[in-house]
C-alpha cells in the first residue's frame, strides 16, 4: 500500500498560464460580470501613452478586485491593447 501526498501550488502552472491570451481569460474570470468589454473599460483609463495607461491601470487593480500581481499583468497587459 502507498500513501500519496500532494502539496497544493507545487508544480502547477501559473493562473491562465494554459490560455491563448492569460488576459483574455482573467479579464473573463475577474471582471467581465461589471464591465461588458474590455474595450469600454480600457478607454476609461487615463494616460498619454501605453506605459502611463498601464501604470493607471496597474494602481487601479491593485485596489480592486486583482491583488494578486501575475494575474493583475496579465489584464493590464491586454487591456492596454484595446
């Protein structure tokens, strides 16, 4: 007889490491039941140029709903392309 342990995160992927766009499906998983398209949410952030977008955005999430700093790239990441 054996026992098997399994320890939980240990050799698993990151969060929608899987997915074709790991943005795509957070935004789907964290936010689309507020916000209908990312394209509306993405035009509400402010800056000058992608990388200030992306800043504003990366504050944003940190204090709503997206603590954890992979997945919040993950989203920032494709909603600057929108």
């Amino acid at each position: 007889m054996f026992l098997v342990l399994t320890v939980a995160g240990c050799g698993e992927e990151a969060p929608y490491s899987g997915a074709a766009d790991p943005g795509a499906a957070a935004f789907d998983t964290a936010c689309s039941d507020c916000h209908a398209t990312p394209a509306d949410l993405a035009e509400a952030i402010d800056g000058a140029n992608v990388t200030d977008r992306a800043a504003a955005l990366d504050a944003l999430l940190s204090m709503h709903y997206a603590p954890d700093p992979e997945i919040r790239a993950a989203i920032v990441a494709y909603l600057v392309t929108k």
